[in-house]
C-alpha cells in the first residue's frame, strides 16, 4: 500500500518537475502560431498591403471567416460598416433592381494557397456588377474570376438576419450575404 502511495506521489512530482521546467525552457510559453489571432493578424497585413487603393473601404478583419478542407483554404473578410461601398450600395439600390451596373465592393477574399482551377494565392477584392454577377478583382484591380449572383429585397421582412454566411460544397461556395441596407445578397462561385 505504502508502495503505490508512494509511485503515485512521486509521478505526482515528477510531472510537476517537468511542467515546471518545461515552461521556463525559450519558446515554451510563445502563443500558438495558428491561433485566431495570429491568423486575423496576418489576413489584417496582407489586406492592407494590397487592397489599399480601395477608396473608403475597411475591411473587418477581426470578424473575417475562415474555411478550410483538403481542397481548399481561404478567408472571408467583410467590410467594415462604415464602408464606403456600403453607402454606395444603399445609394444603388435602385439601380441594382433595376438591373443596372453598380460596380460596389463587398467584400475581401484571401487565399494563403494556390487553388488549382480557380486562383492563385493571394488577396481579391470581391465586387458586385449588377444583380446578376459579382467578380473576384486582384491587386491590379483586373477581374480574374466571376460568379453568380442572387439579389433579395428584404426590407421589411422579419429577422434577425445573419450578416453572412458561407456553405461550400467543393467546387462551389455559397456566400450568403445580408447588408445594413436591408438587401440579401446570394453569390455563388464555382471553380
């Protein structure tokens, strides 16, 4: 009996001597580098460093969205309320409608990997044409990609409504996204 005490109390001690010692040791006690925010801290540098010719748009980094599988990885960030584009969408409303051009960032996309069939690493810039397609832009403001969009006047129905959602579906992604202007926004992009 006093044997087992005496094993289980020493394990005990040991494993305190470890612990102990281990944290003192450098790097032990450094934050984890795949933290959440070690992430947002690194989405937040490579989108100011290169969508900073965006005028008058914030990108919310601290509420980006991340996904991730076998296939692919990449951040959503949306913008910030206070954007730019955002006033320029309630402006557009009735044009956006009417089926007419509106030309209005909605949001960041960033991509820490290469996607075969679809982008190269890097940061878009993701714009609403009309009521009908949104493109991804890159840094140089050139349209690479191009999706579908779904447009739902829902002012005045019940909510709450989510501010966005994400479903994919490899190859598909379905952003769902619901703006301060009371407008619904589906965009889906497949590669």
């Amino acid at each position: 009996m006093f044997t087992k005490k005496f094993k289980l109390f020493a394990t005990a001690i040991g494993l305190m001597a470890v612990l102990l010692v281990g944290l003192a040791m450098p790097g032990v006690t450094q934050q984890n580098p795949l933290s959440r925010a070690n992430v947002v801290n690194a989405i937040s540098n490579a989108v100011a460093a290169t969508l900073t010719a965006a005028e008058g748009d914030i990108f919310d980094t601290d509420n980006a969205k991340f996904y991730s599988d076998t296939r692919v990885a990449f951040a959503y960030v949306p913008l910030h309320p206070s954007s730019r584009s955002l006033q320029l969408l309630e402006q557009s409303l009735e044009d956006l409608f009417a089926g007419r051009p509106v030309n209005v960032v909605l949001s960041a996309l960033y991509l820490p990997d290469s996607v075969p069939g679809f982008l190269k690493a890097g940061t878009y810039k993701m714009k609403l044409i009309d009521k009908t397609k949104v493109v991804l832009v890159d840094q140089e403001d050139r349209e690479v990609f191009s999706g579908k969009v779904g447009v739902e006047d829902t002012k005045g129905k019940p909510g709450p409504f989510s501010p966005w959602q994400i479903m994919v579906s490899n190859p598909k992604a379905t952003f769902i996204l619901h703006f301060f202007c009371s407008v619904t926004i589906t965009i889906i992009i497949e590669w």
